[in-house]
C-alpha cells in the first residue's frame, strides 16, 4: 500500500535525519551520498510498476527492497564503489543491510555488478554477481555464491562495476 503524503514526508524526514550528509532531490528521492539514490514509493496510490518493466534509469545499478521491483530502492550511479549498507537509514527504522530482495542491473553492456554478506570482523562473503542488462525479480530463488541458502535479505555490500579489489571491504563512504 503505496504511503500517504504524510507518511512519506515522515519517513523522508527520519532518513535525512539518520544518514548525515544527505538531501532531498525529488518528492520521494533522496540522495544518501554522490552516487547513491534513495528511491521512496510515491504517495497516495503510486502506480506499481510491472516486472516486466522495472524502474532503473539507464546506466544505474537498482536494489529493491521488496521482490518484482517494488520500492523502496537503492540507485547506484558510480562505478569502482564497494558501499556498506549498514551505513545508510531505511525508511521507518534500521539500516539498508539485509533488506536487498530483487535487483535490476541497467548498466552498460559488459559491466557486473557484485554483492556481498558481511561475516564479521571485516571479513565479506561474495553471495552474487550480476551482470548489466540482468534482472533478478525474488532473490529467495537465487542461490547465494558462497552458500548457506539464498541471496534474499542477506546483502550487507554492493561493489557497482569496475575492478574488484580482493579481499573485498567496503570503501564508501
């Protein structure tokens, strides 16, 4: 059920709130940091978007929080990044870690995209690769990498595109 004007101007509010350095740039997006975007679902009965037409503007790299696609997301829009999502608010409490149910990679053609599960003291479990132009709709169908089950709320860490460094820790912020 898509929030009231009053319900997202709160939840906007506790975000900017809780992610020092970030601002608002549209009625329900927020930028948490240069190259990463916070995409809110709109207020009073915003159209869902059908899986056949998710919503990643070109050349971004889009997490959802909900399978098929359905916000709140996270737009990536820098490569060579390596981010912890534990750094950034989410939307009526907690953080983004372990809340990645679907993805849609809409970056250039030949670029992946990587994501991670954080295993403790500063160590991170590569859990899935996704390639540009790939569309994952229910992670709980996709098998984590490093195993232990599936991919769905497990992600702590996305590196968007470029070289990976090894061992992978998260550089940004």
């Amino acid at each position: 059920m898509a929030p009231t004007e009053r319900q997202l101007a709160a939840g906007i509010a506790d975000v900017l709130k809780r992610t020092p350095g970030s601002r608002q740039i549209g009625p329900a997006e927020i930028e948490l940091a240069p190259g990463l975007i916070m995409q809110l679902p709109p207020a009073n009965g915003g159209a869902r978007v059908a899986e056949a037409d998710p919503p990643c503007p070109s050349l971004y790299m889009c997490a959802y929080a909900h399978r098929q696609y359905t916000n709140p997301s996270l737009n990536f829009t820098v490569c060579g990044r390596e981010w912890n999502l534990g750094n950034y608010a989410y939307p009526g409490g907690g953080v983004w870690n372990d809340k990645i149910s679907s993805i849609n990679n809409n970056q250039s053609s030949g670029t992946w995209s990587y994501f991670y599960d954080h295993v403790g003291n500063n160590n991170w479990d590569r859990i899935l690769s996704v390639a540009a132009g790939t569309r994952r709709a229910n992670l709980a169908l996709d098998a984590a990498e490093s195993g232990g089950g599936n991919a769905n709320d497990r992600i702590d860490g996305v590196h968007v595109c470029g070289p990976v460094p090894s061992p992978w820790k998260p550089n940004w912020p």
